[in-house]
C-alpha cells in the first residue's frame, strides 16, 4: 500500500534563508489532514474540495495577498508562492481556488472604494468565494482581445450576451470577474474595447445566466458559461470602461507566478515520491534507482526543478518591489510547468505499471500537470512574448 509520508527530497542551499518557513509549516500541517485518498476521492466522483477550501479559508492562507485593512494578511506574493507550492507538494491540488488569490488584484487595484469595502472583507472571511474568472470563448482562446461577449448599456446599467468557456469553478463561486465587450467601435483601439465587470452569480444564475460543467481529463470543476440578456447594475463594472484589457493584463504576473509555484510544488510532489520509491523497489536483487536509466531522469528533473524555482523566486521578488517583471514571470511560467511534465514522465516512468494504478497518486497528478502547459497561457505564446517582446524578433501572430 501506499506510503504518503515519503521523505523529502532537499532543496538547493538558499543564499538568503527562507522567511516563510513558519507558513511552509502550517501549510504542510494543514495539507496532512487532506491526504492522497482525499483527493483521489473527489477526482474519481468529479467533486469539488469543500472541506479543503474551507480550511485553506478559515486559516487565513488563501487570503493571504488581501491588504490587513480589508480582512486579509497583506502578504507579499512570495508568502502565496510557498502556500501553493506546498499544497501542490502534499499531492493536493490548489487549481480549486487558487484564482481567488490572483483575480482579486483586479478588485483591488482597479475597484471602487465601495466595492472593495463590499467584497473584499468577505471574501478574506470566506462569506464570498471569488472564484471565477470569465474570459476565454469558444472563437476566442489565446486570442482575447477577439471575444464577442457583450455587455451593453441599459438604463440601470449593463445587459449581458455571449458565452464564455473554460470557466472553472463557476458553480463553486459567489462571484466572478467578467471580460466582456463594451465597444465595437472600429476607431477604438483594439486593447480598449473590453470591460471588467464583477457579477454576483448567485443573483444571475436564474436571470440571463447558465452554467455548464465541462467534462475535462482531471477534476477541475470547469463550465462553459452562457448569457443571455444578463442585466447587471452600473456598479459592477470594475474602474474605467475599455480598460479592461490593461486591468487583467496586469494581473497576469500575479497569475503566471503563482501557477508556476504550484508546478513547482507538483515536480517536488514526483521528486519526493520517485526517489523514494526508486530507493526501495527492488528488481534484480536492486534498488532501481541504482541503474542509471531510472536515476538520471529523477537527476534531471531534479536540476530542472531547482533552476526553474530560482526564476519563480526571482520573479516574485521583482513582483513585491513593484518592478517590471513580465519576462521574469513568463520565464518561470514556461521553464516550472516544463520540469513539472519532465518529472512526472520520469515518475510514472519510475513507478512502472505501479504508476498506473490510482492508489500511487502518480497517475492523478501527472494529469493535473500536464494543464499548465496549455493554461491559462500556452507554452507557444510564452515564446511568442520572448521572441517578441524581448528580443525584438518580428511578432509571429
Ligand atoms: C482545465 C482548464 C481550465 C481553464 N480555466 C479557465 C478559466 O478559469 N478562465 C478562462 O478564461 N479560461 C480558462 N481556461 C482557458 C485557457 O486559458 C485556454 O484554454 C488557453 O488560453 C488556450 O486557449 P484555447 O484552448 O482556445 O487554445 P487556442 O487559442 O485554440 O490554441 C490552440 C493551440 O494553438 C496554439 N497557438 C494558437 N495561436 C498560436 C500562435 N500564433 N503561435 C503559436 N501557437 C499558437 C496555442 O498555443 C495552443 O497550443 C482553462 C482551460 C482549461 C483546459
């Protein structure tokens, strides 16, 4: 049977010591009362982590980057990074709220004082879940600035039309954040015809709102999302109309440096397991990770995931001191999310057929790796943003 308390694999010495140890602690003790069958459960019956989420809530971590003034920790975002990496390391997984951490910048630097004052407090208590995040569509994936759902002027406010697709944790969320088109206007600049928009899905759901689950290969609690004649009040619109383009664009560091925490945090789950198991499992009189075939792919990783931890950490230092840090935050993006694939290869590869059978826990997590290749931004479009952006190549779309 299968053993979770593996032993740890360590980390590279750090220059500077680690000042979130006491949150990697209490993270990791929180992520001991939820163990593999916990999460094996809720992927074979496709159920969203409630339990989870409300002990992540009532501990205060995952309202760690909201300001103390409305409720939360105000922790900079290295803190989320270790809370993250440590969820992903426990072989849970931080896909089920984790927007909640990086969409609610938006709120916070773009919203009114009377909308923060009206959400922001509870969503630290967990009174609101700010889960969902409306932006790809169906003709609209890596391309948003070409999305078609609309939202027009009324008397009161706006009315809502279109569909949006890939919106996770819609019917797990209070409220959500919309991407939505406020002008077609052809002399308006294309980055300045869309709108953010805070919805209070509880109210939509039966006025103009529809939500579809969307089957997927790992339990990710996504939907496919449909509007139809939405009213919403003035109010929800989030800062300035048009500029909601600019509003998530600058959220989107915050995202890509989290999301690469948990790669992170997913390649050390493998890390800690395969060396473990390669140490112990014997064929021909042997460890396995004697032989070389088994043991210079977990070293490979392993190096991997130290250089790619090195550009997280790089980047989400940039991130706390206010400065520039796109490249940094792509970079880690591409660079975890690749050596969280190469050591999940090399750990199903390691655990043979054993890495097949769902009480190894390898075979779910492999899955749930293999998302952050595609989103929420492609391998190719981090290229792309190099090439382009950053060695003045000819842009390529
Ligand atoms: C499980 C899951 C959860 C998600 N959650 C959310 C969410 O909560 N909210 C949300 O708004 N979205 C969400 N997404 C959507 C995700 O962000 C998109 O899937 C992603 O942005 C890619 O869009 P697409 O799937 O339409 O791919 P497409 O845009 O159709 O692209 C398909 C492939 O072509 C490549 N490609 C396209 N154009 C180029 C180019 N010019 N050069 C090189 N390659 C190119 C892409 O890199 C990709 O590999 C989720 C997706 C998944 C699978």
């Amino acid at each position: 049977m299968v053993d979770n308390n593996v032993n740890r694999v360590p980390g590279i010495t750090r220059l500077e010591n680690d000042s979130w140890e006491d949150i990697r602690t209490g993270v990791k003790s929180l992520c001991n009362n939820f163990p593999g069958e916990y999460w094996r459960k809720l992927d074979s019956d496709r159920t969203y982590p409630e339990e989870f989420v409300k002990a992540l809530t009532e501990s205060g971590y995952l309202a760690c980057l909201i300001p103390e003034e409305y409720g939360g920790s105000g922790l900079p975002i290295q803190a989320a990074c270790v809370i993250l990496e440590e969820i992903q390391r426990s072989g849970g997984n931080g896909a089920a709220c984790h927007a909640q951490m990086y969409i609610m910048g938006a709120l916070l630097r773009y919203g009114s004082e009377d909308q923060k004052n009206k959400y922001l407090p509870k969503i630290a208590s967990g009174k609101l879940r700010l889960q969902a995040f409306g932006v790809t569509e169906p003709d609209a994936g890596t391309d948003t600035l070409s999305i078609r759902t609309k939202a027009e002027k009324s008397k009161n406010g706006y009315i809502i039309n279109g569909q949006k697709v890939w919106t996770s944790r819609a019917e797990y969320s209070d409220l959500m954040l919309l991407l939505a088109r406020t002008s077609n206007n052809k002399n308006t600049k294309r980055t300045e015809g869309l709108s953010l928009f805070i919805i209070d899905m509880q109210k939509a759901k039966d006025n103009g709102l529809t939500i579809k689950p969307i089957k997927t290969m790992i339990n990710h609690a996504t939907t496919e999302i449909f509007f139809d004649d939405l009213e919403i009040s003035a109010e929800s619109l989030i800062g300035d109309e048009g500029k909601g383009f600019k509003y998530i664009l600058d959220g989107m560091n915050a995202e890509r440096i989290l999301i690469a925490s948990e790669c992170i945090g997913d390649s050390k789950f493998f890390l800690d397991k395969m060396t473990e198991y390669a140490s112990t499992r014997e064929v021909f009189g042997r460890p396995i990770g004697q032989n070389q075939g088994i043991q210079f792919p977990i070293s490979r990783a392993y190096a991997e995931t130290e250089a790619a931890a090195l550009m997280v950490e790089r980047a989400a230092k940039l991130f706390d001191k206010n400065m520039p840090c796109g490249t940094e935050a792509n970079i880690a993006k591409l660079l975890s999310s690749e050596s969280s694939w190469k050591a999940a290869e090399a750990a199903i590869q390691t655990f043979g057929g054993y890495g097949f059978a769902e009480d190894y826990d390898i075979e779910r997590k492999y899955r749930e790796a293999r998302l952050y290749q595609i989103a929420p931004v492609s391998t190719n479009l981090i290229l792309a943003y190099i090439g382009q952006n950053v060695l003045g190549l000819k842009r390529s779309y």
